[in-house]
C-alpha cells in the first residue's frame, strides 16, 4: 500500500520536546535527507534535498537555494500512479503549509503530527516507487 494512505496514528503517550526532536532527526537521516532546502519559484514548492546529492552540492557552492535542478515534488506527481495524485496533493499542501508556519512562528515547538507528515511526504518523494 502507498505511504500516501496511511492514516495518522495519534500517539498514546505524550512526547517530550527531545524525544520529538529525536524523532525527527531520526526520520530525516533514515531517509538520507539532512537540513538543505531548495525552492522552485516557478510552482512554489521547496524541500529539503537528498544528502550528498547533486542539488545539495550546487546549493552550497553557488550559496543560493532558488530553482537548483528540476523540481522534485513536480517530477514525482508526473510518476505518480493517477489515482494517487489526490492523496498526493493533500500531502503536498499539508506539508508546505506546516513548514511555512514553522518558519514564521518564533517559538520552535516540534508537534508529533508535523513530523509524521514530514516522513510521510519525503518517503512518497524519495522512497516510493511506482
Ligand atoms: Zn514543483
């Protein structure tokens, strides 16, 4: 089944700041992805590139982070099975929408939902294969 369909599973306990921050390092690692973004200004999307990636070479190097490559969220809904691309598009949003307001609220809390939604957005763009 596609990551894509999976429901979120609230978690039964709460979670600590660190044991969220774990989490989510923890995520980002198992899929080879570190803290380097790349925006596309053409369709809006940005994300954060594969580690030691050609994109996260060219970002370093030049200093600049806009329109680096092909966009990948693009390049994927294109492979993207038809009847996945709603799903995919709820993905989408949920999670540019999540990093937006992550990146304009001052206090920096980690919520267990954003982080899953995180994996579930970079395992569809790096991971899934159709
Ligand atoms: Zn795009």
């Amino acid at each position: 089944m596609s990551v894509l369909k999976s429901r979120y599973k609230r978690p039964t306990r709460p979670y600590s700041q660190k044991e969220l921050s774990d989490l989510h390092n923890k995520n980002l690692s198992s899929l080879g992805i570190g803290f380097t973004n790349v925006c596309h200004t053409k369709c809006g999307h940005s994300y954060y590139v594969k580690t030691g990636g050609r994109k996260e070479r060219l970002i370093k190097e030049s200093n600049n982070d806009r329109d680096i490559g092909n966009c990948s969220i693009c390049w994927k809904m294109g492979r993207t099975p038809p009847e996945l691309r709603s799903y995919a598009n709820e993905i989408i949003n949920a999670y540019l929408d999540d990093k937006e307001y992550e990146m304009n609220s001052k206090e920096n809390r980690l919520v267990h939902r954003s982080i899953e939604l995180e994996r579930v957005f970079f395992t569809w763009l790096y991971l899934e294969a159709y």
